[in-house]
C-alpha cells in the first residue's frame, strides 16, 4: 500500500524579516495599531501581515519587506484587510471566528460574539485564579468578584485573561492543546486591538490604571509562557521570544512605576506591598558569588561590568526570596520579578549571546527547575542550562558547574 505524502501548506504572503526570525504568521482581521503596544514593548509570537509594516516589525525598528512591496496608493483607494474579505459566517468556528476586527465608522460594536466556550474559559479563570497567576490563597488581595467587574468594564482585559485561561488549558490539558492554543493566540490579539483602541492611559484614576495594569501582567505572564513552555528545542528561537518578553516585563515596570501610589490603594495594594519589601532587601545569599569573580576580566568594559553586576544583584535577591519560602507568598511573582529589576542592557547583551550574560541566563534557569512543576515554567530551567552548556561549549564549562549541578540535584 503506497502513503502519499501529507501536503503541508505555507505561507507565500509572510513578512520575511518575521520568516527569518522563525516568526509564525498569523492573520487578523484589520490592521494592529502599534501606538499602546510600543509603550510597552511588545512583539507578537506571531506576524499580523499587516501593511505596509507588520506590528513587530514596528515594534523592534526592524526593516519590513512588506515595506518594499506595497505600493503607494492614495488615501481614497486603500481598503483595510477586513473590508477585502467576505463577512463571517455565523456558523464558523470559535477559533476561526475570533480573529481581531478592527472599529468601523459606523459606530458598531464588530467585536467577535461570546459563546460557549468564552464562558467555560472565564469560569475556569475564576475557579483557579491561584494556580493561573502564581498566587497562593492567603495572598492573593483580590477576589474574583472585584476581578469580574473590572473585566466587564474593560473588554481588552477580559480577551487577554481568556487567552491567559486557553493557554493554561493547552499546557494542563493535553488533549485539548491545539484548539486552546489557538484560542489563547486570537484571543491575545484581540486583546492587544482593544488596548490599542482606548483612547488614553494617562488619566490617574483606579478604574482606568488597575485594569491597565492587570491587562499588562496578564499579558507578561502569557509571553513568558509562550517562550519557556512552547521553546520547541531550538535555542536559538527561545533566546529571541524570550528577549521580547523581557522587553514587555521592562516596558510594565514603567506602567507601574509611573501608578504605583495608586496601584497601592487598590484591591492588589497588600499583596504589590509585600512583594516589594521582599525584593527591597539586600542580596545576602551565596549562590551567585561565582557570577561576580566571572566579571574579574579585563575584556568586559567597566559599563558591561555594571550592568551585569546589576543582573547578578537582583537575580541573588530572588534566591533569597524563594529560599525565604514561610514568607513568600508569590513564588511566581518573586521569580517573574528578576525580569522586571534587570537592567536594559543585560537584555541587549543577552541578544548579542555574549557568554557571560547566557551565564546569568543559565542561574536563572535552575530557579526555574526549582519550580518546574509550575505549569508556566514546566521544563524550561533543564533546558535552558543545557541549551547554554552546549552552546558555549568546552571554554566555559567551568562557571556552568553549579547550575548543572543544582539541576541534578533537584532531579534526586
């Protein structure tokens, strides 16, 4: 019996930059405007195809190929993308009946219709808000009631913590993964079309800055998930989607920085209180003392050395939080925050794959193994130390001895 071979169909149309960086495409409905999303730093694990520049191209300040291609039309001819294609089906699927709409002139709410698996999503987001986010029960300061109604009152926060939900599903239920991956995927971006759309993020009072914020950690949580959990054994693939999620996590920092006395007298106040003062504590642990005699080299700049030395400071301070386990109440949250306090340059450095910074990367990574059974983390220290030991090679065996050790040992 002879098997034909299985077609496989590709993308003709990708922007190639997104091609190159092993970026899938991903095509929404109306085009996705970059104004909030470049506040905050933030690419899409996805190329939108939008015209004439694709949004992660924006994002990064890359050079579109779309760019090169379209042609120059007047205003009076260029039609959007959603107004080129045939109106959905009432009887489509969810997955393919929740690509983003852009707002039309006539006013009209073209948002994609709720059904029942929207709502199986938000009753399990609500069931497992601890699990889902990284918090304990006795920490969380905030319960699903006071989360439903700032929800209700911003559609962009509800479709980003249903994407979060989907994708909690696809990693906890297996079997489930591909119809909830793509979910979490349209659902995300829909989410990010409706951040795009309001028209201010200035305005300094609660209802605006607290679903603004739990919009952006929300959405951190899930690019960071993407890049650890869906790496797919490519290195080089986790080093770029995780550098963008650092960015994102950087860009949150100064959401926060700029509300935080607001954010303070919220429901979330006790619980952003406590976290704070754990990381406002000296580095007084030891696990990181082999990191500083790595910056004892004539080679590194003294302006590298103080931005490694910065990484090196807050990644020991989660170590001490996360060893302090009576007074941690957000375990996830003491870890997420490394991404948060590192400097901007260690992420620059990170992307140039300088050793030393895949070395910080790699300590990281055993706090992450630590955790592995978090569903957000899953393999991702084993593999990172790993990946890091066997891209560099023979020369810098020697300081990737203790995270290759505290891995094996944790595996006992």
């Amino acid at each position: 019996m002879i098997h034909r071979r299985k077609i496989h169909t590709k993308s003709r149309t990708g922007c190639t930059e997104c091609k190159r960086r092993h970026i899938k495409v991903f095509r929404s409905r109306g085009a996705l405007d970059a104004r909030n999303v470049l506040s905050l730093g933030l690419t899409f694990p996805q190329c939108d195809e939008n015209q004439p520049t694709c949004v992660n191209c924006q994002v990064t300040r890359r050079d579109c190929s779309y760019e090169r291609l379209t042609p120059k039309l007047p205003l009076s001819v260029k039609k959007s993308r959603s107004e080129l294609r045939p109106s959905p089906k009432n009887n489509e699927s969810s997955a393919d009946n929740l690509s983003a709409s852009s707002p039309t002139d006539d006013g009209a709410d073209h948002s994609p219709p709720v059904n029942i698996f929207h709502l199986e999503l938000f009753n399990h987001f609500i069931q497992n808000i601890p699990e889902i986010l990284g918090f304990e029960p006795t920490a969380l300061g905030i319960s699903g009631e006071e989360m439903m109604k700032y929800t209700l009152t911003s559609p962009f926060l509800m479709n980003q913590i249903l994407a979060l939900s989907a994708l909690h599903l696809s990693v906890t239920r297996p079997s489930q993964y591909p119809h909830c991956k793509i979910n979490a995927t349209q659902l995300q971006t829909h989410a990010i079309v409706g951040f795009n759309a309001i028209e201010s993020l200035t305005d300094k009072c609660i209802e605006n800055i607290l679903p603004t914020f739990l919009f952006s950690s929300i959405l951190a949580h899930q690019t960071l998930c993407e890049s650890l959990v869906f790496h797919a054994y490519s290195f080089e693939v986790f080093l770029d989607t995780f550098s963008q999620s650092l960015r994102l996590h950087r860009g949150i920092r100064a959401v926060t920085h700029r509300s935080w006395d607001i954010l303070l007298d919220s429901p979330l106040g006790s619980l952003l209180e406590i976290q704070g003062k754990v990381l406002e504590k000296d580095a007084s642990g030891r696990e990181c003392l082999a990191l500083f005699a790595l910056l004892e080299n004539d080679t590194i700049d003294q302006d590298t050395k103080n931005t490694y030395s910065q990484a090196i400071d807050a990644l020991q301070k989660v170590f001490d939080a996360v060893s302090d386990r009576p007074l941690l109440s957000n375990k996830v949250g003491s870890i997420v925050s490394w991404l948060v306090m590192i400097p901007d340059g260690y992420i620059d450095l990170l992307v140039e794959r300088r050793p030393e910074a895949l070395i910080i990367l790699s300590y990281f990574g055993t706090i992450l193994h630590t955790y592995k059974d978090t569903w957000m983390f899953g393999n991702s220290g084993e593999f990172i130390v790993k990946s890091v030991g066997t891209y560099l090679g023979g020369p810098w065996e020697h300081w990737l001895q203790w995270p290759n050790r505290a891995v094996m040992q944790s595996d006992l």
